[in-house]
C-alpha cells in the first residue's frame, strides 16, 4: 500500500491555541496607531513635492 505522507501545515493548524484577550488588544491598538501615524504623515507630505517645485521654480521673464 502506499505510504502516508506527513503534512506539516496540519501539524500547524493542529498546534495553535487561543491568543490572550489582553495581547489580543494591545497588538490590535498597536496596529490602529500605527496605521493613524501613516494616514496623519500621509496626509502632511501627500503634495510636498508639489510644493516644493513651487517653492523653487524661476519664472523667465520675456
């Protein structure tokens, strides 16, 4: 007959538990400030770099 292979994923699947309530939250309000933080920086440098072609540019004057 054939031999069974051994699958690791469901090694994986069989080996998780549940996470802890308190991590649970602290790593979800880490991941909203962190996506805060780039939609604020995000925000503040969206036309910088318009900005600062206006802010260099020389017009000729004809």
């Amino acid at each position: 007959m054939a031999k069974q292979k051994r699958n690791p994923f469901k090694e994986l699947e069989a080996s998780l538990r549940e996470v802890p309530p308190g991590m649970k939250k602290k790593v979800m309000n880490d991941i909203a400030a962190a996506k805060l933080i780039m939609d604020l920086a995000s925000l503040f440098s969206f036309n910088i770099g318009s900005a600062l072609r206006k802010l260099f540019k020389t017009e000729k004057n004809n």
